[in-house]
C-alpha cells in the first residue's frame, strides 16, 4: 500500500485485517476459506436451502470420475482461488486439458505469496458443484450473475460491494458500493481510480433483508468477515467467505471509509 504498517496501533481496515492474520486465532478462517468445509457451516446455520448442490469430492486429480458427473457443473479447488472451470457442456470440454490446470493447482499452496497463512493449511482437494442457475435478468448487467460481497464487522453488516459486468477469463469486472439502509449507490467509497467505471443502477433486491439476516449470522462471532451471496429471480444462493479481501490490501475503497470500517474491529487484546 506504500506505506509501513502500524503494528502497535492498527488503524485502517487494511491494517486490522493484517493485525488479525498476524496476531489471532485463525483457525477458523481456515475451516471455512476450505470450499468444501464451510459447505457444513452454512448448513448447520440454517441455510442449507442456499447450497449449490455438491457432485464429488476427490483428494487427488485421478480420483476424478468424469462419466460420473452430469452434462454441467463447476469445477475446482477447495484450498486456493481462481482456480474454477465452469463446464457448460461436458461433452465439448478438453479434458486433457482441465485435468492438466487441476494437478497444477492442486501442487500449489495458497497463502505463502499472498501472505494469508491460515490458507497454506487447507487440505489440497478438488470439488465440484452445480452451475449457478442463469437469470431472466442477467441480459441487464452481464453474462455472469451479479455478485452481493456483504461486509460485516463484529456481526454486524456495513455495507455491500456489488460486481458485475463480470468477465472469469480476463478477472475484469465493474465493482461498487452501496449503502444497506437506505439502498444507496456510494461512490464515495470508492478509491479515485475506481471512480469512472461503467456503472449501472443496481436496484434494491427484494428480499435484501433476507440476505442481510444471512450475512449477519454466517458472520457471527468473527471481528470481520466478507459474505459473498448471488440472488438469482429471487433466491438466495452462498458463494463463499472471504476474511482476507484483496489479501488486506484493499485498493478500491476511500482513505475514509478505510478509517470508518478501521474504527468498528474491536482488536482483541
């Protein structure tokens, strides 16, 4: 970020996030980062109606049946990122291929460059799941779904990061704040350079509440945590959990709302 971090009196969200990975328990950002273990998480909260469904589960890349999975699904590993393959049609995909990306990812351990040291230990498995149903509404904003990041600090949800316009292969994507009460579109938030995006209005999700319920109680008990949601014609679907978002080196929010999100972690002692 360009500038050396405060250990002794931590002050921005940056800051904090990198105070925690350093100085706290982390074990549980480890259990639930694991893409297949938090699955038992957000059911066991009551939410297991939100849960792609789960094709297979393997600890290495020649377990893999792949006559056995249907026509589509999502395909990755449970310990890193950017590691999926959306496979719309099986029959069409290069198998050779996607077998040769997953025992490459597989050999990788996320968390050493990154500095996130609760991801190097997650087990090395691969998971694969349902495809995200496609919207009637998706046409508006984008082939890919709109992605709902809930920000919650001490239980408590702050504020949304919506992305859109989304494009997996070039990792491009329209990123913005809003505010949950009142639904507010807050370019404010948003760091100079992110500023002059093609943005859209993003109309208040009906059941908003609902996703907040969801967000707040996924969220209980940890000083912060990002709850990734999508809300496909209505319905609630979990993406994941992110407790290091950007690895703690935030570039897209304001230095204010940096300080804001700062002053509400509760550091424990």
């Amino acid at each position: 970020m360009g500038r050396k971090l405060d250990w002794r009196h931590p002050r921005t969200f940056n800051e904090k996030i990198q105070w925690l990975e350093a100085f706290s328990d982390t074990s549980l950002w480890t259990k639930y980062a694991d893409k297949h273990e938090v699955r038992k998480y957000v059911e066991a909260c009551g939410y297991q109606d939100t849960l792609l469904q789960e094709y297979g589960l393997w600890d290495s890349v020649d377990d893999i049946d792949f006559d056995a999975l249907p026509d589509s699904f999502a395909i990755k590993c449970t310990h890193d990122y950017a590691s999926t393959v959306l496979v719309e049609d099986k029959s069409k995909i290069d198998k050779e291929s996607l077998v040769k990306h997953l025992r490459w990812r597989m050999k990788l351990t996320h968390g050493y460059e990154t500095v996130e040291p609760h991801y190097t230990k997650i087990p090395h498995r691969i998971i694969a799941v349902e495809l995200l149903p496609h919207s009637s509404k998706d046409g508006e904003i984008g082939a890919a779904p709109i992605d709902y990041k809930i920000l919650c600090i001490e239980g408590k949800a702050y504020l949304m990061l919506i992305c859109y316009n989304r494009n997996i292969q070039q990792n491009k994507h329209v990123c913005e704040y809003y505010s949950l009460d009142p639904w507010e579109q807050r370019l404010d938030y948003l760091s100079e350079k992110y500023r002059h995006q093609d943005f859209r209005p993003i109309p208040r999700p009906e059941n908003l509440n609902q996703m907040i319920e969801m967000a707040e109680t996924l969220s209980k008990g940890f000083h912060q945590v990002r709850v990734d949601l999508y809300n496909i014609d209505g319905k609630i679907y979990f993406g994941e959990l992110t407790f290091t978002w950007s690895c703690g080196r935030i570039d897209n929010q304001s230095e204010e709302l940096q300080k804001s999100l700062g002053e509400k972690i509760l550091l424990p002692n």
